[in-house]
C-alpha cells in the first residue's frame, strides 16, 4: 500500500519548510502513487454505492466521486472518470 500522505509530509521536509496550516502544497508523486490516489476514490464510492443501494444505512458514494472527479479536472483528465465502477 503506496502511503500518500507520507510522500506530502517528505516533500515538505525537503522543501525545509514547516507545514503550512491548511495550505497548498507542490508534491511530486511516483506512478504508483498517483493510481493509488486516483483509484482509491472510486473504489471506495462503489462500496459505499452499493452499500447504499442494499439498504444499509450509510452515505452513499457522491463525496467521492467528487473528489475524484475534482483530482481528474485539476490534472488535466476525463470530467468523470470511473475506473471501471458503476457510478
């Protein structure tokens, strides 16, 4: 499992900065990483979806959708990637 937040916090840690508070930050990730952060997402709002839609009561999976949806637009991919999920 590729740990995302802990490549942002050794970025910061190069950069010789303290952690901005609530700032964004330059972070450079390896291929891997990055399937992982965009996969992720849309794994999870496929659970959640079809939790949701079995009746148990749990949000379903639109907050992640966004997000991925939001990680796409911003770099430059499809508006509503779906990696292979139903949405």
């Amino acid at each position: 499992m590729v740990d995302i937040m802990a490549a942002i916090r050794a970025r910061i840690r190069a950069a010789g900065a303290p952690a901005p508070q609530g700032g964004p930050v330059s972070v450079t990730l390896k291929g891997g990483q990055w399937a992982v952060l965009e996969t992720q997402p849309a794994e999870w709002a496929g659970i959640l979806d079809e939790m949701a839609e079995g009746g148990e009561e749990v949000p379903d999976g639109s907050a992640h959708w966004a997000l991925l949806d939001r990680i796409s637009s911003r770099l430059g991919g499809p508006a509503h990637p779906t990696f292979g999920y139903e949405r």
